[in-house]
C-alpha cells in the first residue's frame, strides 16, 4: 500500500466497513425515495423546476436555468418572488399562523416561543422600520448579532424589502467588521448590546462602536436591547424596540426577481483572506427548502428541528433562517455555548422540547466525547429520530460515538457536505434511503452531480483518491465573489475546464461512497505521498485515548514536509512518553508506516474558527517556527499562545 504509485493525487489510507440500514418505519414513511435519484438523472432540470414549484411566485420563470455565459449561472429566468413571504406569509395564509415557528432558549434559562402569525407581524413592522430610516431594495445591511429571533427577524425584513444583508458572527473584531461593512457598503448595521456567552453579558455595541467611524457608509445602528448592559449612545444609533414596536404592522411583500440579491456571506478563512459570496433568492430558496425536506425527512406538524449552528455561519443562514422556516418547520433556537450552566445543556434542551432532528458539527460532537458518555446517558433523548453532522469530515468513531451515545443505535447518522458557496447541502445520505457508512458523506443529492476527479480531471475509480468537483451547475450555487468576478472565475472555475472546483481533497470507496478528506491546501507531502489530513486524524481518534486531533505537514530535510500531530486526551489527560509512542504506532497500523507522525504533542484545546473548523495553517506555522499569519476569524486567540509555548518545548520523536 505504501510504495509510491505513479500518478497518485491523493492516497486512500483508511477502510471502513461498518454499515447501518435505515430504519423500515423510517425508509417507508421517507419524504424522499430512492426513485429521485433516478428522476434527476433523467431530466435535472425538470426535477429542479419541480422543486421550485414548493415556493409561491408572483411571476412564473420561463427558464429554468440560464448557462449560456458560464460560469454566471442565472435559474429561473424571469421568475419574481418575496423570499419572506415563501418563509412567513404563506404559511400564516395556510391557516398555519399558530404554528410555533421558534423555541428560543436563552442561556440563562429565559425562553420566548414565537409562532409563525407573530414572527410575521415583528418582520413587517422590521421591513416598514427599515424603509422609515431610507434603506431601500438593493441596498446592504450589515447584521452583527447574538443567537436571539430578532436576529432571523432581521434578515427576513431585509429579505422582505429587496436590502441585501450581510452577517458577521457576533464576536469578530473590529478589523473583520469594518473590513466587510466596507466591502459591502452597508447602510445600516443592525446589532444588540451584547448576547449572553458562558455565562455572562458578552457586548457587542463596543465593536460597532469602533467599527462605524471607520464606514463611512453607515447612516445608523438599529440596536437590540438583549443583555441590558451598559452601552455608549452615538448620533447614529436607535433602538430596535423604538423603532420597530413603532413601526406599522401592516406591510406588503413586494415580489422580487429570482436572481435578486438575497444576502452576501464571508467564507470561514481557514486557507486565505476572506471572500464575500453572494447569494441570489428563487434558486437559494428552492434548494435550501428542498434539502431541509429531503436529507433531515422533515415532517412541519410533527417534528421539532434544531440547528445548534451559529446564524453567522451559512449553516444558520441556510438551515435555521431560510430552508426550516421555508418549510413551516418548527425549530429550537438557543443563545448559548453547550456548556452552560452545565455539560448536558444540549441533552437537556432536547429532552425539554422533544427535539427530533439534531444537526451539529463535528467540533461539538467530539467535544461531547471527550466531556464523557456519562453526560447525555442522563436525559430522555429518546425523542430524536435523525442526526446530521456539518462543517469537517466526521471521523469515523465520532460517527459512531454520535449514533451510539445520542442516536441510541437506531436514529440515521446524515453526514452533509456543502460550503458557503453552494449555499445548501451537496453530497449527504438520504435517511430513509441510504446505508450508510460511518464518516462517509456517500452521494451526490438528486439534481446534483459531484465527482472525485485526478489532476487531469478525470473520474477516480473506486478506491481512489482526488478532487471533489461539481460537474453542473445548481440552484443555490454563489453567484460570484461580491464586487470581484475575476476572483470567482479563478478560485472555482479555473482548476478544472467546466467543473466547479470545491477546494476539498476526497476518495471514492471500494463501494463507490464519497469520502471528504479535508481542504486541499492542509494536505501533506510525505516521501512522494498525497496524504490527507483528515485520514491521520481520524486514525488519532480512534485510539481510546485520544478525543480530538490535528495533523499538519512541516518541512522537513529528509521526507520533504514530516506530520505534526496534536491530540487532545479523552478526560483532559497529558499523556506521556509511552502513550506518544503508542499512538505513533497505532496510526502506523492503521495506515501504515508512511502516516506515522514525526512528532505528538498533546494540547489542551486546538485553534478553531467560530464555526468550529480547525485552522490548521496556524498550526503549521507553529510547527514551522514562524509568527503567526491572519487570526482575525479565530475563535479564541489565546489558545494559539499556549500551543506555542508547548511546541517550543517539545523534541523531535522520529524514530
Ligand atoms: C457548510 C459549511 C465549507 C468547508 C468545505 C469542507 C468543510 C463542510 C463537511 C466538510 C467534510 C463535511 N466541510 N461540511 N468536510 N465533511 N460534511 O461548513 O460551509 O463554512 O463555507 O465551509 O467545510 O472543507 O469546503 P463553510
């Protein structure tokens, strides 16, 4: 397995032979069957047409998908809708408007339950406070926000008046802030005097406060009270209950073209400089809905749906705002960190609301690893039915840690892989449809057509490793790189002729499975060897001790780049030199010799985005003895310092 094969792009280092059936009352009573597959494949354009026709259009398309100037898709040509309508409006028509559309739990323990009838009222009286300060169809909002419903509310006000919104993770700095206010030209930054974090007030005004004398654009600041803080009061600034419960609550959605502007987003930069993509609203709309109904099997009068995502990720853009809301789903929202008051904050939340579908990421699951089993074995989880992973490949054993320990051995496990810039979810299981295989994202959805390509660009045989492309264009694809089309033609477009270049190294399995294998830029040259992080990484942790890991490639004299490994230990351990050496020797079993790291160092905590990827450039910077490059989207600086002083600490473990 490990002499060098000509023409490798990516080496296939890890089996995996567990499989898990859908359950038979689930697979029969499924939204989706596997008969999809077979009619997207026959006609893909006919079948998103169909999916299109889940929304309301004031004005039908007469074409469903404009190509003829790749890679500028236009879909659904000439077809007018009001996005927030689709998400509110309808359904109160439907006779609906009792319907909770969101729990909200706050961190300390307040909650407000918001039904689709009150939702509405509070985004029409938001539309109608908006157009009073002059913001107008076209214009840019900028949303700086913690987890509260004003925060959806927002974004659909602006949907619902043409503005374009821009959300920026509440908690980045002044640097990320005015950086994309400026990039977008916002007029107006909605925002809250802080959100509740960990347990205490965490502000937000202050960095607005910083922010807006360096944006120009900026004419006001619609400012939530949540935390009640002290905060300072600008010329620019007014309250959001001033404003809004003033507001008239009448409001008349006017409809919009399909490729209106819906809102621009900022790539997590876990590999480079921040690109803002832009995403339109008849083809957004239609696979956001079509993908919550499809891969979660959502059933609006029976299931409770929660995203612990952040709005300020595409995540809670797509799946807590848009597609559950779409869909007249009725969803939990929750202010706060996992881990507050207590470790079982998620468990119990899920026993209180009897939430059925849970979708998280990978980050948090081996988190909850690493806290211990004996934590959710102490709630009634018996009411959740399917559980969805996003935003890293899932090893293997967090997979089945997830099934096992919050599924109960019999909820499907939907491992879903998209991007900012697909705007929905891509490739993923269907629950009711396929077996899956622990840390595969399997297929291609129906409608969507993803390969594993080599550096010719050619299709990989099962068993082989390469690129993950998309061969045709889709829906609730980005549009193009805000204010920069040369940039989107050259970091999606140019790598292959005719396919969307995804930037993730994956393999197809002996049975033809998918597998991610992490961003292209982290993978590492060992002695001639394409090596994934991701297959190091999960060999990590399925050693019993280990909870959690990052690999790296450092240069080094003889292999070209060596793998630096750090580990975080189930129960916060330290570790010593024997278990660096077994863990050295498992990867080494489990891969083979080419994969073992050169040097382990355990680590408390990893550097990690808000969203809750790894960074692993920071890492080999670390790894390499060189200053640390941009860390505006880290989540917690200081656990970049401790990192360092370790490693300088450490030696060189080769063998
Ligand atoms: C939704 C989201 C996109 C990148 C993507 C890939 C990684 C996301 C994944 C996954 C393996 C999955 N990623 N889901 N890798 N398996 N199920 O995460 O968007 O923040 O733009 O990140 O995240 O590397 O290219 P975004």
């Amino acid at each position: 397995m490990n002499e060098t094969r000509p023409q490798e792009t990516l080496a296939n280092l890890l089996s995996e032979t567990r499989q898990f059936e859908p359950p038979a009352d689930l697979a029969a009573a499924a939204n989706v069957k596997a008969d999809a597959y077979d009619e997207a494949k026959a006609d893909r354009l006919a079948f998103w047409a169909k999916q299109a026709g889940r929304l309301d259009w004031d004005t039908p398309w007469d074409r469903v998908l404009d190509w003829d100037n790749p890679p500028f898709a236009k879909w659904f040509v000439g077809g007018k809708l009001n996005v927030a309508h689709n998400c509110l409006d309808r359904h109160v028509e439907a006779g609906n408007g009792d319907r909770v559309a969101i729990h909200w739990e706050g961190e300390p323990g307040d909650t407000r339950t918001i039904t689709y009838a009150q939702m509405l009222t509070q985004v029409k009286k938001a539309a109608n406070a908006l157009t009073e300060l002059g913001v107008r169809a076209g214009d840019r909002v900028a949303i700086y926000m913690p987890m509260i419903p004003e925060t959806a509310m927002a974004m659909l006000a602006c949907a619902r008046i043409g503005a374009t919104h821009s959300v920026v993770f509440g908690g980045f700095s002044v640097d990320a802030l005015s950086g994309r206010i400026n990039d977008a030209q916002a007029k107006v930054v909605i925002t809250a005097d802080g959100g509740y974090r960990r347990g205490k007030p965490n502000a937000l005004k202050p960095t607005v406060d910083d922010s807006v004398p360096l944006c120009p654009s900026v004419e006001k600041v619609i400012v939530v009270r949540r935390t009640g803080q002290d905060i300072a009061w600008g010329d620019k600034d007014v309250w959001w209950h001033d404003v809004v419960d003033a507001a008239d609550k009448e409001h008349e959605a006017q409809p919009f073209d399909a490729e209106h502007p819906l809102y621009i987003l900022y790539t997590s930069g876990t590999t480079a400089k921040p690109k803002g993509i832009l995403h339109t609203s008849g083809g957004y709309l239609t696979q956001v809905a079509y993908t919550h109904q499809a891969v979660f099997d959502l059933k609006p009068e029976s299931d409770v749906f929660w995203c612990g995502a952040d709005i300020g990720w595409v995540t809670g853009h797509s799946y807590i705002v848009y597609g559950p809301l779409a869909n007249g789903a009725t969803q939990l929202m929750y202010e706060g960190t996992p881990d507050t008051p207590h470790k079982g904050r998620y468990w119990e939340l899920i026993d209180k609301y009897k939430v059925t579908i849970l979708y998280t990421a990978p980050t948090a699951i081996r988190t909850f690893m690493r806290w211990g089993d004996d934590i959710p074995a102490k709630f009634d989880l018996s009411s959740l039915r399917i559980l969805g992973s996003v935003g890293e490949p899932i090893n293997p054993e967090a997979w089945m840690w997830y099934r096992e320990h919050i599924g109960h051995n019999k909820t499907p496990v939907v491992d879903t892989w998209w991007q900012t810039e697909t705007g929905a979810i891509m490739v993923s299981p269907l629950p009711g449809v396929t077996s899956t295989t622990p840390g595969s994202a399997q297929h291609g959805l129906p409608g969507i057509d993803a390969d594993v390509v080599d550096d010719q660009g050619n299709s990989v045989p099962n068993g082989g490793g390469g690129y993950l492309v998309l061969r045709e264009p889709w829906p609730s694809m980005l549009r193009t790189v805000w204010g920069d089309d040369q940039r989107y033609i050259d970091t999606y477009w140019s790598r292959f002729a005719g396919m969307y270049f995804a930037g993730d190294g994956a393999k197809r399995d002996d049975d033809g499975n998918i597998w991610l294998l992490g961003r292209v830029d982290d993978v590492m040259l060992v002695s001639g060897h394409n090596i994934s992080t991701t297959e190091v990484e999960s060999a990590l942790v399925s050693h019993p001790a280990v909870a959690e890991a990052a690999v790296v490639g450092a240069t080094d004299p003889v292999t070209g780049q060596a793998i630096v490994a750090f580990p975080i230990l189930r129960g916060g351990a330290e570790g010593d030199e024997n278990l660096l050496a077994e863990l050295r020797e498992h990867v080494g079993k489990t891969l083979g010799a080419i994969a073992k790291p050169r040097q382990i160092m355990v680590v408390p905590e990893l550097p990690k985005t808000r969203s809750g990827k790894i960074m692993r450039r920071l890492l080999r910077d670390v790894a390499e003895n060189r200053s640390l490059g941009d860390v505006t989207t880290l989540q917690d600086s200081a656990v970049m310092q401790l990192i360092s002083e370790g490693m300088a600490n450490t030696k060189n473990q080769d063998d």
